[in-house]
C-alpha cells in the first residue's frame, strides 16, 4: 500500500478531535474508555486515519488493562515499530506502517502464542465485522 502523508489540518477534517489527538500528536485515551475494549465482535480492526487492515478479532484478547489488546497484527508489515522514550519509560510504540499514525504500544507480555501485547487506542481503530 502506498504511503499516505496528509497535512495536520488534512487529518484535522478528517478525525474526532480525540482521534486526532491520539493518533496524530501520540495521545493516549483513558484506560477502560475505547469503544473497542471489551468488545467481542467477529471481523478486523482497521486504522481510522487510512484504511489499512491491522488486527483480526482471532488475534484479540482480554489483557485486564483497559485497552483492545492484540497477540499479533495482521500481517507484520502493518505495524511499524519505534523506541519511545517519552513520559520517563523507555517503550515500542505502535505506529501505522501506511500514515504513520500512533496506535498505541507494544509489549513482552502476551499470551503464549506470540508473547506479544499489542495495547492500542481504540480511538485509532475503525472496526469491520466479518461478513
């Protein structure tokens, strides 16, 4: 997939004040707030600012924090990897391989599958039920 570049007020227009917020300027919602949280639906996630299918339901899983959490994307060209030093932790941080939006981060303790915790803002997701 192409990669998609958009101006801050582009992505203005086209996002929640939230969304922007989050995936545009590395927000973060509150914990136990996102739509997608604790939901169970059949289908994939999506990234709200382009489009690009990220996460299968399959791969969904109750971690107890707050956030939709994921053993692994799609496919691992979806996800970008980054060292994120901010707020005084060192973490990865999850970002849209296609526009580069912030989606939340990831880390070493998932389940058993993949040991990966995918914990990402529900606000960056656009869910697509499975038909």
């Amino acid at each position: 997939m192409a990669k998609v570049i958009k101006s801050d007020s582009q992505w203005q227009e086209q996002l929640s004040p939230e969304a922007f917020y989050v995936a545009r300027q590395h927000g973060t919602e509150p914990a136990f707030s996102g739509e997608y949280a604790n939901s169970k639906e059949d289908g994939i996630y999506a990234c709200v600012c382009c489009g690009t299918p990220l996460f299968d339901s399959k791969s969904k899983f109750d971690s107890g924090t707050g956030w939709p959490s994921y053993d692994s994307p799609v496919s691992p060209e979806v996800i970008t990897e980054k060292r994120d030093t901010a707020h005084g932790m060192i973490r990865v941080e999850a970002l849209c391989s296609t526009c580069d939006a912030h989606l939340g981060h990831v880390f070493p303790d998932g389940p058993q599958t993949t040991g990966l915790r995918y914990c990402i803002n529900s606000v960056c997701l656009d869910f697509k039920p499975r038909t």
